[in-house]
C-alpha cells in the first residue's frame, strides 16, 4: 500500500468508500452506463384532482429545495418537501460572498441575525493567481462560508412553522402528468412517518403525519399524492434529469477534490485570506487525457478548506477522482507553502473531512422541463456556470426572480410546459462561459503550451484587474455582462494579439460562430434590458418572465 492510500484509507467518514462510490458514478458517466429508468409519463386523461386538497407545489430533493420552499410557503401556498434522507446540510461550508447572501434577508426567509449565525467565516482579500504569472487580490468576493448545517437547519424550522410540510426519508418515485395537476408516487424508507389521509397541504396533514408516528408500520411502502406543480431539486443526478437528458453525454465536467484539515499555527498556509483560484504548474497528463489543475483555498470555521479542481469533458480517458486525490496528496503541501516531504506534512495535518464531488455541465442549459406541470431548481436546472461548483450561490442569485416567477404561475394557473420554461429561460451570460470553460481545458488528442492556460489566464485577469473592479468582480461572481466581457476582450486582444491568434485555432471555429452568437444575444439582451425591461408590466406573466430573462440573462441583475 502506498503512502497515499494508507493515508486514503486512514480519512475520516469513511470517505474511502466514498470516493469509490462517486469513481463508480464518474466511471459510468463516461462509458455512458449510468442507469436510467422512465420516471415521468404524461397523459391526456384528467387527474380529477381536488385542488383544495391537492398541494400547490410538491419539492422533490430537500438540500436547496428547502430554500425555495420556504419562500414559496411564505407567500401562502400549500408546499410539501420531499428528501430521500434527513434534511441536514453537510459540516463543510458553502463559500459564497454577501452580494448573494443578502438575497436570504431581502426575501424574508432569514432575519439579519439569523444570517449572521449561520455565517461560519469571512474573511478578505481573496487572491487570483496564475504560475509564473502576478497575484491579483479582489475584496467581498467568494469571502464568505456559510454553514449548511445551521442554514437549513434554520430554515427547515421556519419553514414547518409557516405551515410548509416535509417528509424526510421519502423518496420520489415516479410523476406522471395530467392536464389538470400531477400524480406523484413515493416510497417510504426505513422509518419515516406516513403520509395522513387527505387534506395533504393543510395544517392538519402536518399534525396527523406527526400523529402517526406510532403506527408507521400499518402504511404501504409506497404513497401516491397530487399536486398543482412538481418541482425538482434532486441535484445533477436526479432520476428525472436524467431521463430528461437520455443518453446526451455531459459537455463538461469540473472534477474537485479536496479537504479541510487543520495544522499547527503558522504551519498550514496563513489561514485569513483565500485563493479563488490559482495554479502552480503547468497542464499535466497524457496526449489522450491533458488537463490543468486549479486550486482554492478557504479559512474554514474548523480549518483550512483546499479544493484542487480540473475541467475536462466525459471521454473514457480521463482521470478517476482517485488519481486526482493522489496528485492533490503529493501537491498541496507545496502550494500552502509547505516544504519537505507531503508525507511527513501530511502527517502533521489533521483531516476534518475529505471533499470531492464533479459537477456535469450541458450546453443546453437550464434544463427546460419536456411536459407541463414540472420546472428544474437548484443543481437539477443547470443553472451555473460550467466553471462554477458554486451551485448554493448559483440558486441564491435567482431565487427572487424563481420565487416570483412560480409564485406568477401558481396564481394565475400559468403551469403549462411555455410558460414555466420561461422560468428557466436561455441565458446569454451563461452561454459566453462555455468558450472560457474550453479555454481552461484540453481536449483529447491536442498537444497545447504546458504554460498556455497560465499565460492566458494571467493576462486576462491582469486586463481585467486593470479595467477596475466594476468589470472584475461581476465575473468573479459568474454574472457575465456584456461591457465588462467587451472591455475585458478588447483590452486582452490589444495587449497581446500574438496569444489571440494562437488561440483561435486551438478553441476552433465551430466554438468560435457559436460563442459569437451568444456573445451577440448577450448585447442584445443588455439593450432590451436597458430598454423594454423598464416598461411596467403589472400583472402580465409574460412581459414579466421576458424581463426576469434579460435582466439576468444579461447579468444586470448585478448592481440591482
Ligand atoms: C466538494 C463540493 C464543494 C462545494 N462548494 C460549494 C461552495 O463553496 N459554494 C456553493 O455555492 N456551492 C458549493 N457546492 C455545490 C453545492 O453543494 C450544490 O450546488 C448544492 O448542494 C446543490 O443542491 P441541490 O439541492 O440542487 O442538489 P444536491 O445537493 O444534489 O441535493 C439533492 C437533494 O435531493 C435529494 N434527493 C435525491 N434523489 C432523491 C429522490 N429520489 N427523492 C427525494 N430526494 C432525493 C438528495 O438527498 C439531496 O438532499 C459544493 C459541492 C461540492 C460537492
């Protein structure tokens, strides 16, 4: 056994075992093999449903839906929320920065203390660094860790005593949509209260699911419920995405690796600042499989989080979440600034908690829902960029708008396919980061400059620092708008065309016409925003979701 893999197995949570689990996930990804079943059919036939006893909205997935629920049964609907597990967020933080956080207050779902408490770290500058290139430091960005566990802990208390209604240890099953509301199915599992009879949104459901505690053993494994809307929020697996998306391979793929661990004072980094990202060495791998490692870097509230992370795409040969962990093992040490051998270094570091995960991005993103009745929220909708895991953020930036929006649809029965597809509509801004994503990756076969992702890099951000922090930091915050990305290009083609023209063949033209177009509707979206996003829309849905698509589609949502 090698040194990492006594190290590996020695983790704590058993987290061995589960990076093997999510190999086994990775592994399938890319041969194509994860497993599918048809867990959403659509029928002609009317449901017959009672709407007074139907609920308004059922959430499949509690991590974020719990967010999106409270909001909505805040505005008086009838919510259930539906979590495979207990509603408990992890012990690691999400980092984030007050810009999206402040969303939390300004919707009502927390008090500006409650936010505080939740708030576990916060800490500035954060620092950008290319190798071989200068470090840029930005303020209030990705500054920030929010602790889940006291988050949802919180907001599932609100949520209950609002009059919303969560059932932990269901699992959705199956929907199948009617023209008049969708009939769910769920399964129970291990000891879950049942489901009373009846009257499923009202108070009294609650009372009587708490009731029946005692004589869960007396109800089927199995429970059908209707509902008005269907919302999924069971992250980037879901089984509906992944009927949804059939056999569409990813078009991206951010592996992340890491861990919080603590070590002695002035021994494991300067634990007050952060790296939101930087590299220390050149793109690494094999002609068949060349990738470049980024790296993060995070105070924690119980230590130091280090994150390595790489975007490729889902071909067979790219590199396991094991191997990855191996070459974050041997390089960590070095880029805290730690010297010796990582052997001994890692035995004077405590592990808290091993951290990974890959995060599947699609061009054809947000996912819009293929029948009526049903909408995309959280990690499901694909809703951040594909150089984002920052999928808490991602939900907080458009909860107002996804709040209003389902809140529009409920009240005036605007639940057809159109018009919540409008909730989740194209976005420009989100579209323009693919081209960043492909310059940050390799793909197979290519042989670039080991330091060409370093070069461009550096000089971009070095552009971009020099534009100013209006410019800067919208981008660092995944909010893309068109003249800071305008300023930004122009400025990087001016300073050095020689890294444009190599560039260009490298990205290809395809990438290029279709960047292009978004890059267009991005400008186009800025100006109706500009324009017609200030006509007044009162109670016109449509004119309304319109303006909710080029505000953000645009990024203006920003400084909103
Ligand atoms: C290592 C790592 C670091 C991260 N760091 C950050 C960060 O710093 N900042 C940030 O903003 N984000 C971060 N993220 C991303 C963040 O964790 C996700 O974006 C967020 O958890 C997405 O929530 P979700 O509810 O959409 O999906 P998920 O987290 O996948 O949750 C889905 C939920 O659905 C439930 N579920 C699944 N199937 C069913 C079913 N059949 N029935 C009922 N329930 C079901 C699951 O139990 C789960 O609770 C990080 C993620 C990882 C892995």
């Amino acid at each position: 056994m090698s040194n990492f893999e006594t190290w590996l197995a020695a983790l704590p949570n058993n987290a061995a075992t589960g990076l093997a689990r999510a190999d086994g996930v990775w592994e399938q990804v890319r041969s194509q093999t994860l497993p599918r079943r048809e867990v959403l059919d659509e029928t002609v036939t009317a449901l017959g449903m009672d709407v007074e006893a139907a609920w308004d909205g059922v959430i499949a997935g509690g991590t974020l839906g719990i967010v999106l629920g409270l909001a909505l049964v805040q505005r008086g609907w009838r919510i259930l929320v539906v979590e495979r597990g207990a509603l408990q967020g992890r012990s690691q933080e999400w980092n984030s920065s007050r810009l999206e956080l402040r969303e939390l207050v300004s919707l009502g779902l927390l008090t500006p203390a409650e936010l505080e408490e939740a708030i576990a770290s916060e800490y500035n500058p954060v620092r950008i660094k290319f190798d071989g290139g200068k470090d840029y430091w930005v303020r209030d960005v990705l500054n920030v860790g929010i602790s889940p566990a006291k988050l949802l802990s919180v907001l599932k208390k609100k949520f209950l005593a609002a009059g919303g209604i969560l059932w932990e240890k269901t699992a959705f099953e199956s929907a199948t949509v009617h023209p008049d509301g969708v009939s769910l199915i769920l399964k129970k599992l291990g000891s879950r209260a049942p489901v009373g009879a009846g009257g499923q949104g009202s108070a009294d459901a609650y009372r009587s699911i708490g009731d029946s505690d005692k004589n869960s053993d007396e109800v089927s494994q199995f429970e059908q419920i209707q509902t008005r809307l269907f919302i999924d929020a069971m992250g980037h697996f879901s089984p509906v995405v992944r009927q949804v998306r059939g056999e569409t391979k990813p078009d991206g793929i951010c592996l992340v690796v890491g861990t919080c661990a603590v070590g002695n004072e002035g021994e494991f980094g300067k634990n007050d600042t952060a790296d939101l990202i930087a590299t220390t060495g050149p793109i690494t791998g094999n002609k068949k499989s060349a990738y470049q490692y980024f790296w993060e870097a995070f105070p924690a509230s119980s230590g130091r989080t280090t994150y390595m992370f790489t975007y490729v795409d889902a071909s067979r040969d790219r590199p396991t979440l094991k191997q990855l962990f191996a070459d974050y093992y041997d390089q960590m040490p070095a880029y805290q600034g730690l010297e010796g051998n990582p052997d001994e270094l890692w035995r004077s570091l405590e592990v808290k908690r091993a951290l990974f995960g890959m995060f599947p991005s699609y061009k054809n993103s947000p996912l819009s829902a293929p029948c009526d009745r049903l909408i995309f929220v959280g990690d499901s909708s694909g809703c951040q960029s594909p150089l984002s895991f920052g999928g808490f953020a991602a939900l907080l930036r458009h909860l107002p708008r996804l709040t209003d929006g389902i809140h529009s649809a409920l009240t005036s029965e605007k639940l057809d396919k159109k018009s919540l597809n409008e909730l989740q509509p194209y976005q420009p801004n989100l579209s323009v980061t693919w081209l960043f994503q492909q310059s940050m990756s390799v793909k197979p076969g290519d042989t670039p400059n080991p330091q060409g992702i370093n070069i461009l890099l550096d000089r971009v951000f070095g552009e971009m620092a020099i534009a100013g922090e209006s410019i800067i930091k919208p981008f660092l915050q995944d909010v893309v708008q068109f003249p800071a990305l305008s300023v930004a290009l122009m400025r990087t083609a001016f300073a050095d065309p020689l890294m444009v023209t190599i560039l260009v063949p490298r990205l290809g033209l395809p990438a290029l016409t279709t960047w292009m177009r978004h890059y267009l509707s991005l400008g186009a979206y800025d100006v109706l925003d500009r324009t017609l996003g200030q006509l007044k829309s009162d109670d016109n849905f449509r004119l309304q979701q319109w303006q909710a698509a080029w505000r953000y589609g645009s990024g203006r949502d920003y400084h909103s």
